[in-house]
C-alpha cells in the first residue's frame, strides 16, 4: 500500500494524526522501536540467551523483519468468543492448520493461538514460523458468564510445542485478578527459565468501570497502569487495547492519580493517550502492541490504518490483529494485515 493509499483511508483525520507533535513525553526520551532494539533493551536485562534469541526470532520474521516492529496475527476466539461465533463468517479457520496459512502467507512476525490449534500442526509448522502460545483463557461455556481467565496448559507443554514465547491475559481490576497475577507471574518465571519471551495481554475488566454510559475499561490512565502492572511481572511484550478515553480513575473515584496525569502527560489526542501507555512500559522498553478489535466490515481498512498509525507515532511496536483478518476472505485477510504492516514500513509515518 502506498503513502497516498495511506492518507486516503486516514480521510478526514490525516492531518490530526500524521500532523501531531506529542508534548507529552518526548520521543527522546522513549526506547523506540529500531533494527538494534534487543541488543539495547535486553542484553542488560536479566534475560538468558536463550530468551533473547526468541525475542530475536520474532523480531526477525516476516515483512517488518529486522525493522523494530511487529506484525502477529491472534486467535484465541474460539475458546474466549465461542468457535461458532467466531468463524461462522469463514468456516475454514475452524481448521487450525487456516490460521498457520494465514499468519505465514501475511508474513507475520508471529502467530498466537491456542495449545491445540498449535499441537494439532506443530511438527509442520514450528520451524516456519514463531509460535506464540497462548496459555490461559476466558472459557465462556459457563452460565451465567464469568469472567475469569484459568490455565489451560503448562507452560512445559508450550515449550515442548516448539513456541518462541508463552502469552497469558491478565483481567486486572477483576474479582479474579490477584490469583491471576500470581498465576501469570509464575509461568512467566517458568517460561524465561525454558528460554521463551513472554506476551502479556493486559486488559481491564469490571463492570463498576462503566460509568454514564462510557466504558474506562479502555481509558488511557487505566490501560496505562494495568501495563505498568505488566512489566512488574516481566513481560517482554503489552498487548494493550487503545484507549479511546481518558479520567477513568478521576470519573470512576479509586485509585491514586496526580492532575499531571491529566494536563502534562497527556491530551485528547489518541497519539498521546496511546503513548501514556507506551510511557507505563517502561518508556518503551517493553514493547507495547495495541489489539485490532472486532471486525465492523467495510470499514476495517481504514480503522485498522488508523490504528497502526496511531500506535506507530505514539512510539508503540506493532498491532496484534486477529478478527478483522480472519472474518473475512483468505486474500482480504492476508491483504488486511499487509496493510498495517505496510504503515510501519513507511518512511513518511514518523513517530511524533
């Protein structure tokens, strides 16, 4: 996708987005993404070889190889969406074997997906492409629905499956959260010790965060500290929503908060609230991937340009997309993905 191919899908918010100098925190004082990303973060990090040369094993696969950033395709909506709901729209990824063509024919840095969609292909695939397996899940077969993330394997297991990371979700604010903390920190220990990287889906869920109609469970205060959270247990790599608002904790009433939050350290701008996200990943120094969310149809394209566009300024590493690939045509998929990579390929699309 050209430049120009770019700034006609942004539309009417080109200028906001492409135009937009962040006074927040300055990019200066970010660990941005770049070709020598992991010798300058990792090599003085408590990390083993082994766990460096998986990070090194993502970084360089696929289009963005080499570059910094990162392109992973997810899918773990069978178990946490239900599979009917899920591929309904494409029946062929209820084969496991789809979502392997797909990650690899986009030329992903990765693929994430489920213990079986993974043992099911692992021999034929492990070599082609790194595996990032998903360890816990939101199993939605209970009624009434819970929310509450368990184990569905071991992490022992996901080493023997050939994977160079192990993800795991966290819901934090949830009734479940501090035994998913503990849970979450322990097989991220196990995994470091067994050389794998290790992804951190940092979401927020609590039905006491919606308030007046909005939901904070995307706001950029709160997002932020759950990744902040997230790289206290030592995750390599933030899959983080985008905040699409900000004051959570001010309009909700908990938690500690300092008017700078508010004022200096960020704006309105979905630049800036994406970088008070960055900014609690350690500056940076945990890579942060914002999710691609539910597919809306026609419009994807243009939403998810807007996105990678956004995380790309705000200092992010890449986008985690999943459902707005795999709902819809083979080729659409691949072309979908390729799309977002080809913004972070873009000389002209500088970080802000």
């Amino acid at each position: 996708m050209a430049y120009n191919e770019i700034l006609e899908l942004l539309g009417k918010d080109a200028d906001s987005l492409l135009n937009h100098k962040s006074e927040t925190f300055p990019k200066e004082t970010l660990h941005l993404p770049s070709p020598d990303f992991i010798d300058r973060i990792f090599l003085d990090s408590n990390r083993n070889p082994q766990v460096i040369r998986n990070l090194a094993a993502i970084h360089n696969h696929g289009r963005l190889a080499g570059t910094g950033y990162m392109s992973i395709l997810p899918v773990d909506q069978g178990i946490e969406h239900t599979a009917g709901a899920s591929f309904a729209k494409n029946p062929l990824y209820f084969d496991p074997e789809n979502i392997l063509k797909l990650a690899i024919e986009a030329e992903c840095n990765a693929v994430a997906t489920t213990f079986g969609n993974l043992a099911m292909v692992a021999r034929k695939y492990a070599h082609k492409i790194p595996f990032i397996v998903k360890i816990n899940h939101n199993e939605l077969l209970t009624f009434p629905t819970k929310y509450n993330q368990i184990m569905f394997g071991s992490v022992d297991d996901a080493w023997n499956l050939g994977a160079a990371a192990v993800g795991a979700t966290i819901y934090f604010g949830s009734e479940e959260a501090d035994r998913q903390i503990i849970e979450v920190s322990k097989a991220f220990e196990r995994a470091h010790e067994l050389g794998m990287a290790t992804v951190l889906w940092c979401y927020t869920r609590n039905n006491a965060f919606k308030k007046d109609g909005i939901n904070y469970e995307t706001s950029a205060d709160i997002t932020g500290q759950a990744n902040h959270l997230g790289v206290t247990i030592q995750a390599d790599i933030i899959k983080q929503k985008l905040p699409d608002v900000n004051g959570g904790f001010t309009k909700i009433g908990f938690g500690k908060t300092d008017p700078l939050m508010y004022s200096k350290l960020s704006t309105d701008n979905p630049i800036d609230l994406c970088r008070y996200q960055v900014a609690n990943c350690y500056m940076g120094r945990a890579g942060l991937i914002n999710s691609g969310g539910e597919s809306a149809g026609a419009s994807d394209f243009a939403e998810t340009v807007k996105n990678a566009v956004i995380n790309k300024r705000a200092g992010g590493s890449g986008l985690i997309m999943g459902r707005k690939a795999f709902q819809r045509p083979f080729d659409e998929g691949v072309k979908i993905i390729r799309a977002v990579q080809d913004v972070y390929l873009a000389n002209e699309i500088t970080v802000a």
